[in-house]
C-alpha cells in the first residue's frame, strides 16, 4: 500500500471544519494537511515497521514454535517504551482513539493481503475481552484493528466465535510463566463448525510474549482442519 492509497481529496468542507476542530496528527500533535488522515505522512514514513509479514522465520513467529502451531506471524511496528507506536497504540486503547486502529490496521491490511503468506485468509478474529472488561472500556481495541484489517484484505471478521469465559487480571508487569499461568485456560469457541478447514487471520494490538495468543491458538487448534496466523498492530521482540 502506497501513501497515494491513503489519500483523500480535501473539500471546502474540510477546510471550514478545520478552522473549528483543528486536525492534528496524533503521534506528533502537528497539524494535518488535507489529504492526510489521522497520522501524518512523515510519521507514517518513520514509524518504525518490521516487515515481518514478507519473512516466514521472525521474531514473532519464534515466540510460537514448540508450543503451538501457527502458519505465520507478524506485527506491522516495534513497540518501544516511551516511541510513537507506544503513544499511538495507549490512545487507541484508553483514550477512545479508534480511528488509530482502523487506519492503521487498513494500512497494514494491504501489506498483508499483498504478502503469500496471508492472501488466504478467510476470516479475521480479534482477541477477545471478557464481558466486564468489554462493557467498562466500551469497546475492544483489537476488534478496531481487525475491522481495519478487514477493510485492507477484503476479508471478514468473526466477533462471536472465539470468547473469553473468564476475566484476568492486567498481563503487564508478570512474567513470562506468569502470563501464561493468567491465561491458559480462560478462552473458549462457539460454534466451532462455521470454522472447519477455515484459514484464521488471529489479531492483537500488541504482542509481548505471545502468551494470549498462544491460549486462543490452543483453542482454536481443537477445530477440524484450521489454521491459525497470528497478526499485531506492534511486537515488543527484536
């Protein structure tokens, strides 16, 4: 996906709402030019991408091996603590800011659905929240970036399938057993048959050490004839 794809014509509406509300880039804070939208182009270009989704042997894809099976795994940016993806990503995630994720999750769509390794996806399933936790945020941020994905691969996305039957506690500051102690056994699947032989696109907003992913994978993997690809928005693994 080229940065020509994502531009939009500027009207004189949009010239009269800016003068109100003005549009401003929301991993810099600078304005907006009129054919950009959300971030702005020189950010875009700088973000610090992977291009793991063009390389079947990753950091990300490691993460999974002797574990769970998976056909591949990517994440479209680094996360470093204190950078762009990181400020982007915690706006998406407790400020409300959900076009972050569907532009940026349009984005990264295209460059899958242009990579083999993902142009057989058949459906797209966003990590779930459990109901509670769902109902306080208001929204699921990896549901976001699923519906961007779906947009960039022409691809549908599966919101009821795979559910969390119990609510954990924040994965942030446990360990790596300790992440995976706090989520082994909390996923479940619902109607499970809709996914035979499907090819599952599996989406998060940012992979650490894999260990929710690792849980959905085990779930997903007791249906007949899947196969799961993993995919983020960010990786924190180099």
């Amino acid at each position: 996906m080229t940065m020509k794809t994502l531009i939009k014509p500027a009207t004189w509406l949009d010239d009269l709402l800016s003068l109100f509300y003005p549009r401003i880039c929301l991993a810099c804070g600078n304005s907006l030019y009129p054919n950009e939208e959300v971030v702005c182009f020189s950010c875009l270009y700088h973000l610090p991408e992977t291009d793991f989704h063009v390389e079947k042997d990753n950091p990300v894809s490691r993460l999974f091996w002797g574990k769970v099976p998976v056909e591949n795994a990517s994440a479209c940016y680094y996360f470093s603590k204190g950078g762009k993806v990181q400020h982007l990503i915690h706006q998406l995630k407790y400020q409300g800011r959900r076009s972050i994720g569907e532009y940026l999750g349009t984005y990264y769509g295209h460059k899958l659905r242009a990579s083999g390794f993902y142009s057989d996806i058949d459906v797209i399933i966003p990590v779930p929240l459990h109901p509670k936790k769902l109902k306080k945020r208001g929204y699921n941020q990896s549901v976001i970036i699923a519906d961007g994905l779906a947009e960039g691969m022409y691809v549908p996305v599966k919101t009821r399938t795979l559910i969390r039957k119990i609510a954990s506690s924040t994965q942030t500051k446990k360990s790596k057993y300790e992440r995976w102690e706090n989520v082994k056994d909390i996923f479940g699947v619902n109607n499970a048959e809709t996914l035979e032989g499907k090819h599952i696109l599996l989406v998060d907003d940012v992979i650490t050490t894999g260990s929710t992913l690792e849980a959905c994978i085990l779930r997903l993997n007791d249906i007949t004839g899947i196969r799961v690809s993993v995919a983020a928005l960010a990786c924190a693994v180099h």
